[in-house]
C-alpha cells in the first residue's frame, strides 16, 4: 500500500514510542482543558462509544428461512437454509454469493455449524427436521467432497460443531451405542474419543469448539449427576471441569486463541447468566433482561449472544470491552430489524446470527461494523487516514480506540496499522 509523503509506517511508529514515553501512561484519560498530561484535575475517562452496524441479509435457498451460525476471519458464513420444499440444507456464504452444499446421502436435512479459512465445513444431516435423533450424522465438506465422520452408526444424536485452521474438527458421537453420547476429535482416519471426567460412569458430554491449539470445550453430564450439564475444557487428553456462577448447570460454547472460554452458567436462583472463563476463573457477563447466554468471542475481547427480555423473547447482544449492548439498538431502526441471536462473531468484528426482516421473515443476517481504518469515509485507506488517526490518538479521544478496550494506547496503534497495512477495516 501507497502512503502520502508525509508519513511512513517506521515514522509513525516512531511518533507512537515517543508518545508512550512521555506520558502514554495517562491514557484511557482526555485532557478537557489540552493543558498537557499530568496538569490540572481535568483528566476523565474516555468515553465509550459503541459502534453502528449495516445489517446484510442472507438469503434462503429457495424456501422461507434462512440462519446464521458461524463467520470465519476471512469472511466465510455457514448455516441452514430452507430451499423450496421447505427442507433445510447447509450452506455456505461469502461477498453475496450463497452456495446449497446439501446434505449427506438419503438424509433430507442438514445443518453447518462450523467453517474454517480454507472454507472447510462442518456440520449435521438427519432424517429428521429438527436434525436430532438416530439418523443424526456429523460431516465435513472439504474442497466439494463430503466426509462422514461417523463410522460407528450406532443409531443416536451425532453432529461435527467447528472446526480450527488445521483441519481439526470437534463434534459428538456414540462409541458404545445407546445410552452414551460422547464429545470427539478428528482429524484424519477415525474419531478419537475425549477422554471423560474422572469417576464419570454417565457417558455423556458434548463437545463444541476447538481452537487452533488444539485446545476444546463443550459440556458434559457432572459424575454421578448424569442429569445436570457441566462446563469443561480439554486439553492434553483431560478433560477438566470448570467452575460455574453458584448454579449446577452451564456449557462452554467457544474458546478463542487466548484461552478465554465464552457459554453460560447457571446461578443459584436458577437463572442462567452469560459467562466468560479466563484463567479457570468465571465471571457473569450480566444481562439486560432475564437469562443471558454468550455463543462465540474473538480475539479482540468482542463476544456475542443474547438476552430474554422482559416479554420473553431473544435479543441479540455484543459485549464490547465488558459493556453489554443491545445490538438492535446499534443498527438503523428503519432497515426494520429485529435480531434475535447472535450466532458468530470474526477477528475483523463481523457478527453473524438470525433475525427478523421488515417482512417479519427468520433470516441469517450479517452486521458489519464500521470501517476502523477510513477516518475520513472516503471509502479508501490512505496516508491521510494516518493523520486523522494520530490527531485523536494524540488527544486521548475514544475514536483512536482500534482495540474496543476502553482505552487509547500502544496497542491501539498496533491495532490501527495492522488494519491499515491489510487495507482492511
């Protein structure tokens, strides 16, 4: 990328170390007077503002519903879609194009929950519409060739649920037939069974997310307690329960490349909160209604989910720097909306999810976020972008904030020109 001669990437990281140096240190704070760092008591934090998005619909393949429930960092969307005789296929989406990848062979239905960079998909078929039960099988899709990933055909609920960017899928199975419903890895040949907690003779867990260390999550029925869902991450070949918010029941639902784990967790009042695990801790997300439930995070410390309102209904929400929002409120009301969940969100702050149109119609929907990077909205990314961005990195102002932390710092310089070198927002 072309920059104006004024500055340079080597100048303006430069410019970036000099400021760190000489007072950095007071910000995510706005000097109100512009009488330096340190001086006067006019110093307040910044104020956080919450993005705008443009909401796109994804279609249907012919019928009259469509959902979202995965986004991959480099834009791939997959879901399910209902094509004219009301039977729901998976798809796969990008830049407006919708592709019908189907379902396996004698099953009517199918579903993908999953879609790495290379556009390799995972997911379920079933003969069934809910895609539950004995005929349930889990599948990848890779380069046009479908794979079943369950040999066994032991007559239960079986799904593939994500996959990571070396080809590592997670997903649930039965190994010993009726009775047990087990979490499984696979990568090549045969799936590899998770192991168990210990002393489980319940022979239930599920498994949902992977990350690219390897590193999975999902939920599993607590030792002797074979009746209430249990939290865990496995890493190692052990499966380590994780603590929950006073409640006996919670599910992890994804792991990003962090290690922080984003589901949700029963309290002891018996309402479920969304929650994140860091470092083996819990921490309730809160709500804004009833029970909430957190569905996917990023590594931008951006994750999504949705709340029940005070008429019982779904709302879809985004937590931003720990502010939980509700994402119908930072849409245009006229595009006439409504989001009921957020399904997936990327590294770039694409969100993906299901909703309701202006014609009241259940369709996936993708939210774009703002261009980051175009300070001035010319639709283009350039040297004078770079200037606008160091007059407000410069002030401490919230605009600089490219992270979504709730501060102005290093990092946000950081943030800025790795966007900005991709000519990407």
């Amino acid at each position: 990328m072309g920059v104006s001669a004024r500055f340079t990437v080597a100048g303006m990281t430069v410019a970036a170390m000099i400021a760190a140096a000489s007072g950095q240190e007071t910000f995510p704070f706005t000097d109100l007077n512009g009488d330096g760092p340190g001086k006067g008591d006019n110093w307040g934090e910044t104020e956080f503002i919450a993005p705008r998005y443009a909401v796109t619909e994804v279609g249907t393949l012919g019928g009259l519903e469509s959902y979202c429930t995965a986004i991959s960092n480099n834009g791939w969307i997959v879901g399910g879609a209902k094509n004219s005789s009301g039977h729901t296929k998976a798809y796969r989406f990008r830049d407006g194009v919708m592709e019908n990848l189907g379902s396996l062979p004698g099953l009517l239905y199918a579903s993908a929950n999953g879609v790495n960079e290379f556009g390799d998909v995972v997911g379920v078929s079933a003969a069934a519409v809910n895609l539950f039960g004995s005929t349930a099988q889990p599948w990848l899709v890779r380069s046009g060739q479908w794979f079943d990933l369950d040999p066994f055909n032991n007559n239960v609920y079986a799904t593939a649920m994500d996959i990571n960017e070396s080809g590592v899928v997670i997903g649930t199975n039965s190994f010993q037939g009726a009775g047990s419903v087990e979490a499984f890895n696979w990568s090549s040949g045969l799936p590899q069974r998770l192991n168990a907690l210990p002393g489980d003779t319940c022979r239930i867990h599920y498994g949902t997310a992977v990350n690219n260390q390897g590193v999975s999550v999902g939920y599993t029925a607590a030792p002797g307690v074979c009746g209430d869902e249990r939290a865990f991450v496995y890493s190692g070949g052990v499966m380590t329960e994780l603590p929950l918010l006073g409640g006996a029941n919670g599910r992890a639902n994804n792991i990003n490349e962090l290690g922080e784990i984003v589901g949700f967790s029963e309290m002891a009042t018996g309402q479920n909160r969304a929650a994140v695990w860091r470092n083996g801790q819990v921490s309730s997300l809160g709500t804004l209604g009833g029970s909430s439930f957190a569905t996917d995070n990023n590594n931008d410390n951006v994750i999504v989910g949705y709340f029940i309102d005070n008429r019982n209904q779904q709302r879809a929400c985004v937590w931003l720097n720990g502010n939980m929002l509700d994402l119908n409120s930072l849409i245009d009301p006229s595009t006439g909306w409504r989001l009921l969940i957020a399904t997936g969100v990327n590294d770039d702050g694409y969100i993906v999810g299901q909703g309701r149109n202006a014609q009241g119609r259940l369709r996936g929907f993708l939210l774009s976020p703002p261009c980051r990077t175009d300070f001035n909205r010319d639709g283009g990314i350039d040297g004078e972008d770079v200037s606008i961005f160091f007059d407000y990195f410069g002030g401490g102002a919230p605009e600089a904030d490219m992270n979504y932390d709730g501060g102005v710092d290093g990092t946000d310089v950081q943030r800025f020109f790795e966007l900005w070198e991709q000519g990407s927002c």
